[in-house]
C-alpha cells in the first residue's frame, strides 16, 4: 500500500504536473513524477499551500522541466541544421 508524502497515511490520490510548452509547434510535454497524498494532505495543501507538500511538488516537476527545455533546445539546433 502507497503512503501519503505528507503523514505517512494511506493514499487517497496522486497528484503530477504536466509541463508544455506554447507558441512551440509541435507542443512538448513532460509530466512530473507522482506524489501521492491523502485526502486530508491535499485539501491542506490546495487550501493553504503546506509547505512540505509544496516542496515535494516543485522537486517533482524540475527534473520534467529540465527535461522538456533540454527537448526544446535540441530540436531547435536539429531545425537550424537543415
């Protein structure tokens, strides 16, 4: 059984956070990994932002945000080759 990141109790939900980007054609996109979190966790969390869940969110998403830049520029300098 899946434990809250936040309390240790048993998981209600996963939250993840996708990462696109616009005015880019084709559209890129990247999802974090998930966070899993109880129901009283992600209420605490969307009504007043806790911070221990806070962080655990904004570590999930920079590895898909370097990620997705790092797509980008790569296929920008592949576009420039041609």
């Amino acid at each position: 059984m899946k434990l809250c990141n936040g309390c240790n109790r048993p998981v209600d939900y996963s939250v993840c956070t996708v990462v696109s980007t616009n005015r880019i054609s084709p559209r890129f996109q990247k999802c974090s990994k998930s966070i899993p979190l109880c129901m009283t966790c992600l209420d605490a969390f969307v009504a007043g932002g806790d911070v221990q869940i806070a962080e655990s969110l904004r570590e999930s998403i920079r590895p898909a945000f370097t990620a997705l830049v790092q797509h980008v520029e790569t296929s920008f300098k592949s576009q420039q080759v041609r």
